[in-house]
C-alpha cells in the first residue's frame, strides 16, 4: 500500500534560490520577521517540478484518489493503534510523521539548511511535528531533487544530546550510542526513517527578494530510509503539528495557508503564513489535538436552507477515536457512512431527472454523473459544514465535485466505511477540496481555527 501524501508545499525557484543563499546576500537577516510568506505550489500546477503536461484529467483524478484512499487508511490504521495500545503518544512526543510524500503529492516546498546552505524539496504536514530531512551518511536514501545535507560540512550544524530541553520534555525521547537525541518515523505500510535530533539554521527567500535566515532550528536527520515507493521528488517531511518540535511553535504560535482553485494548473496564489502575522480573520472554532492531528466539532450539515438529519454522535471523538479532523493529506473529504449517506441522498434527489447518474462496477457507492462541473452545476445549492462556535465552510460545485473525466464527474466526499460495522468510531476527515477558496488560520496558543472565504490573491502584499 502507497504511503499517503501530504498537503502544504511552498515551492521556490532552486536554482536562482541556491545560487543567492550561498552567498548570503547583503539583504539577509538573521531577525526573525513578524511573518514569513511562502508560496504554496499544486501537485497539478504548471510550476510543479513534476508537472506532466500530457496528464489527462483522469490521469489527476485517480492520483487523487489514490493519495485520499491510502490517507484514509493511515488514519484508520493509527486510531485503532492507538486505540489498543497501552502507550499512546502525546502531542508533545508527536516525532512520528504521518506521511512520506509520494506521486500522489497534492502540493511540494523548497528551503535551504546549513552553512553553507544545501537546497531542500519537503512535504510540509499539519498531521506531524517535526521537521526531517535525508542527511549523509544514509542508508537507501531516496529522490533525488537536490543534494543531500552533509552535516560534517556545515559550520551550523549541532547534534542534540539526550540532556537538551527538547528530549527532556518529550515523554519517550530515545539516545543513540552517542548520547544524541534520536528519532523513528514508523508508517503504516512498514516503511520507516530514523536518525538524529539535532539544530540547524534554515535559510528562506523573502518576497522582496532577500534572505530570512532562521538559526537553531530542531529537526531530524534522517539517516536510514526504507520505503517501498519509487519515483517521487522529496527530500523530507515539514511538520506544521502543535507538538515543541514543530516548525510552527519554533517560529511562533499562529500559522495559515490559503487555498484557491486547485483544479487550475495556472492559479498563483495559494500560499502559507508562519508567524505572528499569520492571517486570522473570519470566524473560528477550537480544536484539539490527538495524534498530532487537528480535530474540531462539527455540527452539521446543509443543503442550501435545508439542514440534514445526521445524528451528530457520528462526528464525535470518543475514547475509541473518531472525530472530525482538518487534514492537509486529503484530497477528498470523508464522512461517517451515515453522514455521506444522507448527503448522497439529497443530493441524487435534487439531481434526479436533470442529469444522468454514471456508474463504476469497482466503486458503485460513488455518486457520479454525466456532464461538466462548471457547465451543468450552475445553480447548485452549496453544502455547508457547520462548525462550533460559528465558523463554516460553504462548498459550491466546484469544491464538492472534481471532474474525472471529460464529461464525467464525481462528489469528491467519500463514506469511511461501506457500512456500519466499524472497528473504531468514525472516521472524518476535511480535505482540501472542501477548503478551496478559504483561508484557514490556526492560533496554537487559543486553539482556534479559523475559516475565512477570500480570493488568496486578496490577501497577497
């Protein structure tokens, strides 16, 4: 089984970026700004490093649900882990990464690390806390986009030993024969990484053209790789979790990405905020954190002014698990089997005799139909998400529906199980085409998130 994608990636110019690092322009600092803006890069976009232009619609589609599927079954694998394990872990010993970025990315990024700096292409995930990259010496590294860090070359470079305030405030935080802070990312298909804790300054271009230099940052350096997967374009994983390693706490305590449409190979301005001028602006709801995942309260759904009868007992964490999570390694968005049910069926009823229901023999669940999203769906009801405290997120067409063929189309919301024998509660999840055309803010100290509907390019300086 693939090991799932994850969502945010910023993606920089590399060659330009690692000529001008370097050097270390005259226009670096070493200040940290209030915020640092990076652009957000779409597995589909042009400026992809992997695009392919003769993909075909069908040819993204199914990647799509590739990666959504194989999310799924990582999440589900891991409650019921967690579920019948004595030791489970905190989000402040989250150093287990949810994902290895694979052909399925939804979006990729570009930083440099070290002195002197060596260009990095990582997975940036909501879902992990810590950041990780392949580093020499390394056993059966992997993907080759840029060089791989040497830290015996770099000036900045420190190993963390087992008596730093990191490892003491990790609940199980492993020692190597070196007396150095360790670490091992397990993933649900056996594939696995493990190296050193260790600090190192980070190198980022600025809007203006100019450098951020970010010192001691903790990481991981990953020695050891062993994975099933071939082909991809990565060299590491960015944890954006709330746990003391993640990048988001070691820059501050806010953070934000804001999604347009992805279906558009040529849309510019997705990007990501990391800092205290983060944008926080719409209304909110709190989150939790199990498993180093975001979980919110969600309370219902509606079809234009129609709100749906779900018992909301299927939206609820329990101590079995379950709940309603923000991912940022889904495509799709999925919903307890009662949920999607009852979505599914207000929206076949409202479809009935103005167009026709295709159907898949291997996926006969799937609410599909004839026609073109942008074409046939104009006038659609939105479905809504209503959350705790207020906060919403509006899906039109275009962000409940993804074109799967020419003329084929399909509700990009799923049902996590076939029916309702389940071995862990239900499983939720947002992905990220229910967030298109939102900004989707996170407050870590507050523990809000807030969703505000906006064009991205609205909101760029």
């Amino acid at each position: 089984m693939a090991i799932v994608p994850a969502l945010v990636y910023f993606l920089l110019s590399s060659s330009a970026f690692s000529a001008k690092a370097i050097g270390i322009p005259a226009a670096s600092t070493t200040t940290r700004p209030r915020k640092l803006v990076a652009k957000l890069i779409h597995r589909d976009s042009v400026l992809h490093p992997c695009h392919n232009p003769n993909e075909t619609i069908s040819d993204r589609a199914e990647r799509a649900i590739r990666g959504s599927n194989s999310r799924l079954a990582y999440l589900q694998a891991k409650m019921k882990e967690a579920t019948f394990s004595e030791d489970i872990q905190t989000v402040e010993d989250d150093i287990r990464a949810s994902v290895i970025p694979d052909e399925g990315t939804i979006f990729l990024a570009n930083f440099s690390i070290g002195e002197p700096p060596v260009v990095q292409l990582v997975g940036v995930d909501t879902g992990s806390s810590l950041l990780w990259i392949q580093c020499l010496p390394c056993t059966n590294c992997l993907h080759r986009p840029a060089p791989i860090f040497d830290p015996a070359k770099s000036k900045t470079f420190a190993n963390l030993s087992c008596n730093s305030t990191l490892c003491n405030n990790l609940k199980r935080c492993q020692c190597d024969q070196f007396n150095h802070a360790s670490f091992k990312i397990e993933y649900e298909d056996g594939s696995n990484t493990n190296g050193t804790i260790a600090r190192e300054q980070l190198v980022f271009e600025t809007s203006d053209e100019g450098i951020v230099i970010l010192p001691n940052v903790t990481f991981g350096c990953g020695h050891n790789i062993q994975t099933r997967q071939s082909g991809g374009n990565w060299t590491g994983v960015m944890g954006l979790g709330t746990g003391i390693a993640s990048l988001a706490r070691q820059f501050g305590s806010k953070f934000s990405y804001c999604l347009g449409n992805i279906s558009d190979p040529f849309y510019n301005y997705n990007h990501l905020i990391l800092g205290e001028g983060a944008e926080l602006e719409g209304y909110s709801t709190p989150f939790e954190t199990f498993d180093g995942h975001y979980y919110v309260t969600l309370e219902g759904i509606s079809i234009g002014e129609k709100k749906l009868e779900i018992d909301p007992d299927v939206f609820a964490r329990t101590s079995d698990g379950g709940g309603v999570l923000i991912d940022s390694g889904s495509t799709d968005t999925t919903l307890a089997y009662e949920a999607f049910t009852s979505l599914a069926y207000e929206i076949s009823s409202f479809m009935d005799g103005i167009l026709t229901r295709s159907r898949d023999e291997d996926r006969r669940w799937e609410l599909c139909y004839n026609g073109v999203v942008t074409r046939d769906l104009v006038g659609f009801p939105v479905v809504t998400f209503h959350f705790a405290g207020g906060a919403e997120l509006v899906l039109d067409p275009e962000s409940l529906f993804h074109q799967r063929t020419e003329d084929r189309f399909c509700m990009a919301v799923d049902p996590d199980s076939l029916g309702n024998d389940y071995v862990v509660t239900p499983t939720n999840i947002i992905g990220v085409m229910a967030q298109q055309n939102y900004n989707v803010a996170y407050d870590l100290d507050k523990k809000l998130i807030y969703f505000q509907r906006i064009d991205c390019e609205l909101l760029i300086d």
